[in-house]
C-alpha cells in the first residue's frame, strides 16, 4: 500500500514540476508546449478551440511519459543503487536525493545526446545548447532539485515504517 502511495504522489508530483518550470504557452497561433520529444500536430486557434480535449491529451502526453520517467527513477533506479551501494549512514535522505540527482542528470545528458544524434523528433535539451546560462542553471534546479528531494523524503519514509 506504501509504494502505491508514494508512486502515485511522486508521479502526480513530478508532472506538476515539470509543467511549472516548462509551461504550454500560448504564441500567436495558440497553445504550444515548451516540452515535448516530437512534432506536434500542426493546428490553428479556431482549429485548438474546436478539438481543444484532443490538444490538451496530445500536450499533456510528454509530462505524463517524462513523470513516468523520474519516478521509476527516484522509486526503483535511485533506491536500487543505493542498496548495492550499501552506505553506512543510517539517513537514507541524502544518499537516495544525492543518487537520484545523479542519476537525473545522466539521463537529461542522455536525451540530450539522443537528441543531437536525431535518434528522435525535437526534444528538449538540458545541457547541450548552444548557450547556457546561469539562468539555465537556475531551471535545471527547479526541474531536477523536487524530485530528488523528494525520493529522499519517500526513502526516509520507507526506513521509518519499516521501524515500526
């Protein structure tokens, strides 16, 4: 009942960081999502009022399958490694939020590299841009920071109803 909990939280979590640091915006044809990995069906404004449903689902596929991502990554990568890894510290809260922002990382620079390698359509890039900036370090925070914090916390969680 824990993990289903906690999976749950942290995928329900984890599209809400996203959408907050990589929002739809709206240009001047309509809604567009700064996040995706492919082409997006091309439509106009009258066109996304008509199927606006639709428009929404297609959008909010990207963060459901990116959240998806994360929380195997903080639920059943990071709490794995940690096991093999068997630290001595009887905390579980910074190795698990230490591995999981590692593990995050690797797997943003892996997008990354898929991306320059047109393994797939648009992707978001993380750290291989042509220019990066403080403040990209700033978004980069807000996007990997909450949930490493937050397998951390779920972690600290676990160790505390297995005690008792």
């Amino acid at each position: 009942m824990f993990w289903l909990f906690a999976i749950t939280l942290y995928w329900s979590a984890t599209i809400e960081v996203i959408r907050k640091v990589s929002p739809v915006f709206w240009d001047g044809n309509g809604p567009m999502p700064s996040f995706c990995w492919t082409r997006l069906p091309a439509h106009g404004l009258r066109d996304y009022f008509l199927h606006e449903r639709y428009y929404e689902f297609v959008y909010f596929l990207p963060y459901a399958e990116a959240s998806a991502v994360i929380t195997c990554t903080g639920c059943f990568i990071a709490p794995r490694i940690l096991r093999q890894l068997r630290p001595r510290s009887p905390n579980a809260f910074l190795p698990t939020t230490t591995i999981t922002l590692a593990v995050l990382v690797l797997e943003a620079l892996l997008s990354d590299v898929g991306d320059l390698l047109r393994l797939w359509f648009v992707a978001p890039r993380f750290f291989l841009h042509g220019n990066f900036s403080t403040v990209d370090l700033l978004v980069l925070a807000r996007f990997f920071l909450p949930p490493s914090l937050l397998a951390g916390a779920i972690a600290v969680a676990r160790r505390v109803l297995e005690i008792q």
